[in-house]
C-alpha cells in the first residue's frame, strides 16, 4: 500500500524544490539525478539513478563481470601473487599476457 509523503508545486519554467523531510525519507543527496518511470498502468515513479561515465560502460558488460567475479572468488579462496619492486611486477604481468595470448591461439 502507498503512503503519500508530500505534495510538489511546480513553477512556471517547470521546476520543482522537493523539501528537506521528504529528501530525506527518499534518501535523496545534493547531485543525486532522479530516473523518471512509468508503469504500464500509468503509475509514474522517481528512482534514484546511478549514471555511468560512457568510457566506463565496458566494465559494466556481462564479460567484465563474470571476469571481476571469478577474480574475487580466486583472491577469496588465496589466489594472489605478490611482486617485489617494478620490474618484477612488470615481468609477471607480461607472463600473464603470454599466458592469455597462449590460450587465444588454442581458441
């Protein structure tokens, strides 16, 4: 069941002020955008929305996720390797390329 928290007035150029109770109840922050839906039967709602910057979009594919979240769980179960000093952590990072570029040829 919904509960009305407040009533809006807009202005002549289409603003609005939402007061500072209902900001607050709604978890609404200064810079937060609001995504506006409407339903199929004609019910509109205010989400907050997250906007992702477009040259982060590629972390945000199916593949970059299934990819972070197998990394966690390796790193969750010990998996992790530590370098000492720069070109150590150079040299094991270009064995990784190898490694991928190895399994690319396989493919």
């Amino acid at each position: 069941m919904s509960r009305i928290l407040g009533y809006l007035t807009v202005d002549q150029k289409g603003r609005t002020t939402i007061p500072q109770e209902m900001r607050s109840a709604l978890g609404l922050e200064a810079g937060t955008q609001l995504r506006v839906d409407r339903s199929d039967d004609g019910v509109f709602e205010l989400i907050p929305a997250e906007v992702i910057p477009r040259d982060q979009l590629w972390f945000h594919t199916p593949e970059v996720q299934a990819r972070v979240a197998q990394a966690e769980t390796e790193f969750s179960n010990g998996g992790s390797t530590q370098t000492d000093g720069p070109d150590e952590t150079q040299r094991f990072l270009d064995s990784l390329k190898k490694r991928s570029d190895t399994r690319r040829a396989k493919d």
